[in-house]
C-alpha cells in the first residue's frame, strides 16, 4: 500500500474523526510526529519536498531530513458545542543540519520550525428539528462534489475556512447541506488573483470573495439516490468608478462563476447498477483585465479570459456476474467541455475518470534532456527523470496542483475538454486477479485557432484560453495544467491490464503483473492554409534568444502532415511483495517504460511559443526520438501499533536517442543527420545517445498518540 | 521472454483452477436492504466518500476453497478507493464472528464495537476484513486485543471487486470442522486510520453525525459502533430489520457509560 496513502487516510480521520467519548468539557489532546528522510543523486536542497515551485523562491530538493510534530485538541465543551484544532510545527526547510532555523535562515519562516495555530473549528448543535448542525471555522469541504464546491487537497484542508450547516428532513428523506467557503487568496481567480490590483492597497480587495454552495440529498429507498448541487462563487472588488469614499465604497464582481449539478445512483436491477451526473457552469469575467495576447498577462491563469459557460456530464454502468461469475465490468461516458470552468472544483486529491489515465512517470520530470543544465533553473525543479510513482487524479481544474509532493505520490493531471468512453473488466479466477481496462478519449479543445481558423490564433485564441505552461501535448506527458493547443485534432487510445497473483509459498507471495499502452495522436493543424499562421518562424519567442543556427521553414512547405504529433507509450512491469517478518512487508518492482515519439519534424515547436524554450529558463525540449526508462524500487512498510514506519527506494536507468524528421515534396520523412547536431527552434540537438539515470528515496516515521 | 511469460501464467491460472474442487462446501446468508442504520437510527458521516449503501450488508459467503476458506461479504453499493489503499475498497472494515465450536469461547467483542454476544453464540474466532496492510491490522491487535489475539485472524490480502470485498484464509486457522455447522455474526463498520486509543481500527458513532462519524447514537462508548449486521435466519427477510434492532438495543447511563451493551446471537444455517 502506498505509504502517503495510508498517512492520508490515518490523516484523515486525525483531523475529522477523532474520538468523541468525552461529555465534560475536558480538553483531550493527540496527535503525531512525523519525521521524513529524503535522498537523491540530484543533489538539490531546496524543500524538503521532491516538488515544490510555485511559491517564488521556492525550489524542490531530493536531500534533507527533518521532523514535525502535531498535537490536536478538542473538547466536546456541551451536549450542544465542540470545538476542537492543531498546533502544528512546519519542516518546509528546516533540515536537521541548520538546527532548526539557527543560522542564516533564521529569519526565513520555512526555517524556523515555527508552530502554527491550524484547524480552528467549533460545531455547535443546538437539538432544534430544522437544523443538525453548524460548523464554523475551517473545514475541507469534502461533503460535496469535485466539480463544485471540490473537497481541498489534504495539506490545504485547514487553509480554507467558512461556515457550514447541515441538516435533514427525515421523513422526505432528505438531507441538505449549506456553506460559505471564503475564497484562498493566492490563486483562485483569473491570472491567479483575487483582486485586480493586489499591489495597490487602494484598489486590492479580497477579504469578502466567497463561495456559496447548497446540496439536496435525497435517498427515498436504498436502490435510489439523487443530488442537487449549486455553486456561486463571487471574486468582489473595489468599484474603481466610485472613488468618494465619503458615502462608502461600491464594489462590483471582478469575476463570477455559477455552476449547477444533478447527480443520481440507481441499484435496483439485479446486476446493473447506472449512476449519472451532469453539470453546468457558467463563468461571467470581464476580458479586458487581460491584454488579448496569447502570451500576455492572461497567460497564466485557472480560469478562462474570457466569460463562457458549457456542460460536463459522466455516465456509469457497473455490471456484476452476468455472463460469467466473478465478472465485474465498469463502463464510463464521460465529457468534460472546454470551457466548463469551475473554480472551487478539487485540484487533487479527487479522481473524476474511471480511466486510469496518463503515466505518472512522464509527468512532467524535468531531467533536462537536451542539455544537461544544472543552471536551468527548470531542470532542477520538479521530480527529476523517475516522474511521479502514484496513480494519476484526474481532475477537472486548471490547477491541477502537485505543488508540495513526493514522487511516491499521486499526480494530478486536468481533464478538460476530455471525452470518451472507458471499459474496464474485472475478474476473479482462482488466486489470480485481473483487471482490464480500454478508453478512447477524444477531445472538446480540438480546434484550428481556437475555432477561428479565419483570424488565425492570436487573434482567434487571444487571451481567453490560458497557456499557463504551453506544453499541452507536447514532450512526453504534456503537463498536468495546460488543457489547450491553439491547433489540436488529437485522439488517445488507452489500454491496460493488470493481473494479481497469490503465491502460495512460504508465507505467500503477492506477485503483480502489469502492462498498459497509449496511443496518442494529434494531427495539429489540419488544413494547409492554417501552417503559416501556425508556423511563422515563432515571433512570439521574444525574451530569449531563438537558436540562432535554426532557418525558420515558415509554413512547413505546406507539408500539413508534417507536424503532427504520434506517441506510443507502453509500460511492462511486475512487483513482488512479501512479509519479511511480522511487522515488516516488503515489495521489489520491475518496471520498463517506452515512448516512441514523432513530435514534428525539426521545423515545428509548440504553436506559440515563447520564454518556454530557454535554455536558461524554459522547460520545452526536442523529445522526438525513442525513450526506454528502467525502474528498480523497493517498498517497504514496518508497524507497530502507533508507529508506521515506510520507504521508498528507485532506479531509474534509460536513454534517449534522438530522431528527426523533415519535410520534403509536402511528405513528412525521416532525415538523417550529417553531423553530431542538428538545429531546431529548440535548440542544437545531438544525434548521439543520451543516458539517463536517478537514485531517490524517501524514508518516513509517523508516531501517532 | 515473451512466450516464457506466457507459459508461466498459463501454468499458474491452470494450477490454481486445478486446486479449486468442482463441488466446494459453501455457506450463504442474506441480509436485507436498507439497514445499515444499526439499531434504528444510525446516520452516515457526512463526507462524500461515504457513499449510500456502503456500510449495508446484502450478502455473505463463506466457502471453501481447496484447503482455504473464502469470505465474501456484499455491501449495497460499488466499492471505491478514494483513499488510495490499492486494495479495490477503502471506507468499509468487517468483523466476521464464528463460532466453531459447541462449548466455550468469547462473549465480549471487539474494542470499538461495544457490543457482546449472548452465552450461546460465544466466538472462537474473528475475521478481519479492512482494506489496510495485514501487519497494521495485527500491530493495532497485539495491543488492543491482546488478550484474545490468537483467534483474531486477518488475511494475508482483502480486496473489493464491484460490491464484494472478499479474502482467503487457511481453514486451519478457523477450525477442522464442518463449515455448515458453524454460527457466523457479520458486522460492518467503517475503516479508521486513526483509531481512539482503545478501539480496533473501528470508527466512532456519535450522537450528532460529523464529516467523518456515524451519528445517530452517543456521545459515550455505551452505544454499540454497527452499521449492519445478520439477523434471524439469515435470509434476508423483512422482519430480520426488527431483529437486528432487537439485538443492536442498547441503553445509556447519565455519564455515557453502558447500562445496558447490545447483545449478538449468532446466526446458523
């Protein structure tokens, strides 16, 4: 099981479900110590996080070590309150080597082991018919949905705070819900903000941005369910119109989002059970906050520059023994539109597919593999060559967060603009397990210039699709938040199967097998009227130096096939898991990834493309070519009762090799290179053989009292 | 190394279909829908991940397998892992009580379920089903049922699959005997990660439901900690719901200490 797992859901229920023995107003105090290890051959000491970067000046490190104590509280001070928080010690840098923050990082609160007040809540329960209880202070939010009012990510459940009041209607059996969640300052609007101006104190203004949420929940019979959800989320500002603040100050929305949800389970069929959902959102910004450039101040953002609404909607069968026992078969429809936009939906932490979605491995790992760069800022942050070893939370968010995680941990990946289909069998024959799994996914955001082939995509995508990091369908996973290409007709094939043994030798091995497959596609621009707005020789990289030994082949020579995109992803694996002593388990597993990349030929680079292709500073690489990745790890989980104790330990050994492919008499082909390099916009590439190593691990102890 | 893999798999799917009898010895009991509100007025914790249905038994099965016995227990709604155990469910944890035997055995149950069980359905041996590591389940046991560890048994591995969550163990373990001739109670509770100090991996029933408590029952450790469990003769019928109150009854002093503990019976073929 995976450790960070197992802490979430101990976690969980040590910030939510703790005992309520008590009935005097006595005080009960609990909590854990936590100590984690990390080490690496990246040699990188920023946090004590393998990924942490979007706080500035914040970095990730693979080296450190360091403790943190929790001590929770809570007192059920009469029949009708409780109330109940932590006190909570950060280690965000605090190795044991600067004593805690005795040093030059005194002064820096990442340092300083400083304690926390954390988790402040009080519920009151005031035994009247009409309510059950009101909950005020902080809370995760986790009794709604993930596309409305989402549960927060679990290391931000005390950062979001509001009131909450639930109640029932016993005889309609029905239940209901009603919340105020403030809005987090930091990020949870357009451009990241919620406030047009946080640096003018005059104009910033966000204490009262909020989110409503209502939930009807009603359960006339155990074979069926439905929910009713609505959201109103209102980022309020400062009315730059009224500037007499003798009579008070007007304020007016900077942004605001409404979504709705209609949820129902049925169960009563013998071996059918059918649940839906279907959503609608609709999100009203005023655009001309943003500078209408593809690469302007809109450029980053969770949310559209631009007002829109649309729908997503999920569709579930789940059949059970029907055809042949111990056959289960879970089958999913799914759409999310592109510009469905929910800004409180979760950001990880949540899995909206059935499908098991992208290869963690390929998340986005940042080994630089063009140049080697250790002064690339980008080449040292994020998880390094290994990626991500967790299953893949698919969520529909531009924030896809996976900020502050190890690379044993899941990784979040937005789903927008995602529709498709996804089988996936089970079955049972004797001590073996297998599960299945086929999805198709086309794609709501394949379009020519954003559907406006007419004005091409500066002016057809402007500023309402943010970019944030360009490199949807680019490289080897795309990254985890950028849902959109200015040029995409993309379709993806998934395939997986997994079979699970138990090995009844000496005290049984659990023996896993593994494969999966990914056929991605993407033929990008369609038309050859389109590849010279497409393709122009890349204007838009102003702010770095553009590869000086690179001729711009402005319109691809009208060859239409010659940037499209083809990946083929595979993974062969087996694990082997054995209880090495009473209180020890222990797991090896073997795995080897492969890509087959055509990303274009040499002439193409992501449509739009700017400061991202920086060798100093920028994240985008020539990845055609073929890549094969070797993973050794070691799993291994020790308890006692009230102490768990678990590592993590890989190698990964690989390489790169390198293909190019131009254009010729409008055909794609195969060019073959006749020398060491071979320019690109991305670069001078070389055409030798790149190898590919990473050691990491990760060691924790969590004492709980 | 690709046909190889082929033989090895082949000859292991051939190996344990041939260990499986035509004719295995089984045991069925059916519950009915709709009570998992444990003596009547039990509510679910408020967070999503508790889906409806997920702690109301339907169905359980016990049966052997060459020289292992199968418990399959079948809750009213799919399984999830929303918590990433990697073991096809999350939420759920089941108690299965046996009586193996005519005479002896235990009348108190498990720390954390405040219930007991009446003089003529004593267990010998208790089940444990939780999407946790076995060694975590048998760590908390050492220390928290300590004195009757030796007949707490959990499997090696416990996974869900559509609404059933099922494990193995060797019939050794359990008892020699005729499985037909055993008393079985089966109750559902709900995986704790972080326990009360004296509970078994159990989650707390509380008087008000909370994000992730029962409600419903009390503030003290006097009302018993069951969402479900058998009744009757175990087929499912209707007044089974009246039975199962009848034994999850339970009666509160004024500190929220047990006047009166919900008493178990166990239920025969």
């Amino acid at each position: 099981m995976n450790r960070r797992n197992l802490i979430l859901a101990a976690a969980v229920g040590a910030a939510l479900a703790m005992p309520a023995h008590v009935l005097a107003a006595e005080l009960e105090w609990f909590g854990s110590v936590y100590a984690k290890f990390l080490d690496g051959d990246r040699k990188l000491q920023g946090a004590l996080y393998n990924n942490a970067e979007s706080t500035p000046g914040e970095s990730g490190g693979d080296q450190g070590q360091g403790i943190e104590f929790e001590l929770m509280f809570r007192s059920q001070v009469s029949n009708q309150v409780e109330i109940g928080g932590r006190l909570k010690s950060r280690f965000n840098q605090n190795f044991w080597t600067n004593f805690g923050g005795f040093g030059p990082e005194e002064e820096d609160p990442r340092s300083a082991q400083y304690v926390k007040l954390r988790g402040i809540y009080a519920i009151i329960t005031p035994g009247y018919n009409w309510i059950d209880s009101a909950t005020i202070g902080s809370n995760d939010w986790g009794m709604f949905d993930p596309l409305t009012q989402g549960k927060y990510r679990y290391i931000d459940r005390d950062n979001a705070s509001g009131l909450l009041f639930q109640g029932s209607i016993p005889d309609a059996n029905v239940r209901w819900d009603v919340a105020r969640v403030s809005l987090p300052r930091l990020f949870a609007g357009p451009r990241f903000l919620t406030t047009r101006d946080p640096n003018d104190p005059a104009l910033s203004y966000e204490v009262q941005d909020a989110a409503y949420t209502g939930q009807l929940r009603w359960t006339p019979n155990p074979e069926f369910n439905a929910t009713a959800i609505f959201t109103y989320v209102n980022d309020d500002d400062i009315d730059i119109s009224d500037i007499d603040m003798r009579d008070g100050q007007n304020t007016t929305s900077r942004y605001t989002n409404r979504v709705a949800a209609l949820k129902a389970d049925y169960s009563g069929f013998n071996a059918i059970d059918i649940g839906g959902s279907f959503y609608w959102a609709d999100y009203s910004f005023d655009s001309s906050e943003c500078d209408g450039n593809i690469n302007g101040n809109c450029r980053f953002s969770p949310l559209l520059g631009e007002g829109a609404d649309d729908v997503a909607w999920f569709i579930n069968l789940d059949i059970a023994d029907v055809l042949i026992p111990d056959l289960t078969i879970g089958l999913q429809a799914f759409h999310v539109g592109a510009d469905f936009m929910s800004v409180q939906s979760a950001r990880r932490e949540s899995d909206v597919l059935l499908m098991e979605g992208w290869m963690s491995t390929w998340g986005w790992g940042r080994p630089d593999y063009n140049t080697g760069n250790r002064f690339n800022g980008n080449a040292r942050a994020g998880v390094g060559y290994g990626g991500w070893n967790g299953e893949t939370h698919q969520v529909v968010s531009l924030m896809a967060d996976n900020d502050f995680t190890d690379f044993d941990e899941p990784y979040a990946f937005t789903v927008h603009g995602y529709k498709g289909v996804t089988i996936a069998p089970q079955y049972r024959l004797g001590n073996w397990e297998f599960k299945g799994e086929v999805s198709y996914v086309d794609y709501d955001t394949n379009w020519q210039a954003c559907g406006n082939p007419e004005l091409g995509f500066r002016a057809g995508c402007g500023s309402k699709y943010p970019r944030n990091e360009g490199t949807n369908s680019w490289g080897l996973g795309g990254d985890y938040r950028s849902a959109y290409s200015p040029y995409q007709d993309r379709e993806t094939w998934f395939y997986g199967l997994r079979a699970d043994y138990f090995l009844d030798v000496g005290k049984g091995v659990d023996v896993g097998l593994v494969y999966r497959f990914i056929d991605d596609k993407d033929r990008r621009v369609t038309n050859a009227a389109y590849l010279a707005d497409a393709y122009d020789g890349f204007p838009d990289a102003a702010g770095f130096a553009l590869n000086e030994d690179w001729v711009p082949n402005i319109g691809l020579g009208g060859c239409v096939r010659c940037d499209d995109r083809n990946a083929e992803y595979s993974l062969i694996g087996a694990s082997f898991g054995y209880q090495l002593h009473r209180d020890l388990y222990g797991t090896i597993i073997l795995e080897q990834y492969k890509v087959d990349l055509i990303d274009g030929t040499i002439d193409v680079a992501p449509v739009g493309m700017a400061f991202e292709a920086s060798n100093d500073f920028g994240w985008i690489e020539y990845l055609t070519g073929d890549h094969t990745k070797n993973r050794i790890g070691l799993l291994f989980n020790y308890f006692l009762s009230g102490v768990e104790f678990g590592a993590a330990v890989d190698w990964f050994w690989g390489d790169y090799k390198a293909n190019f492919f131009t254009d010729q008499n409008g055909q794609r082909v195969r060019l073959i290179p006749t020398s060491d390099s071979v320019a690109t916009p991305i670069g001078n590439i070389s055409t030798g053989k790149v190898d590919l190593e990473q050691y990491r691990l990760k060691a924790f102890m969590k004492v709980s009292f | 190394m690709k046909k190889t893999l082929r033989s090895i798999i082949g000859g292991l799917a051939l190996a344990s279909m041939a260990a499986t009898p035509a004719f295995a010895t089984s045991v069925t009991f059916k519950d009915p829908v709709g009570d998992d509100h444990g003596p009547g007025e039990y509510t679910y914790p408020t967070d999503a991940v508790y889906l409806p249905g997920s702690f109301d038994l339907t169905e359980f099965k016990v049966e052997e397998k060459g020289k292992d016995l199968e418990f399959s227990v079948s809750v009213n709604s799919r399984l999830a892992d929303p918590w990433g155990m990697d073991v096809g469910f999350a939420v759920q944890m089941v108690f299965i009580f046996i009586d193996t035997e005519a005479d002896g055995g235990h009348t108190a149950g498990i720390p954390g379920l405040n219930i007991q069980f009446a003089d003529d359905s004593a267990w010998n041996k208790v089940v444990v089903l939780s999407p946790q590591q076995q060694s975590r389940v048998m760590a908390e046991a050492r220390v928290k049922v300590a004195d009757k560890l030796g007949d707490v048994v959990v499997p090696r591995r416990t996974t869900g699959r559509g609404k059933t969550i099922s494990a193995r163990v060797p019939k050794a373990e359990i008892g020699a005997s005729d499985i037909t001739g055993w008393g079985y109670q089966v109750v559902v509770q709900s995986n704790e990660g972080f326990p009360d100090r004296a509970d078994f991996l159990t989650r707390k029933v509380n008087e008000y439901e909370g994000q992730h408590r029962f409600g419903g029952g009390h503030d003290g450790d006097c009302d018993p900690h069951v969402m479900d469990i058998l009744a009757g003769s175990g087929t499912g019928a209707a007044d089974e719901v009246a039975l199962q109150h009848e034994m999850l009854a339970y009666e509160c002093g004024p500190d929220g200490e047990s006047v009166r503990r919900a008493t178990l019976r166990m239920v025969r073929q």
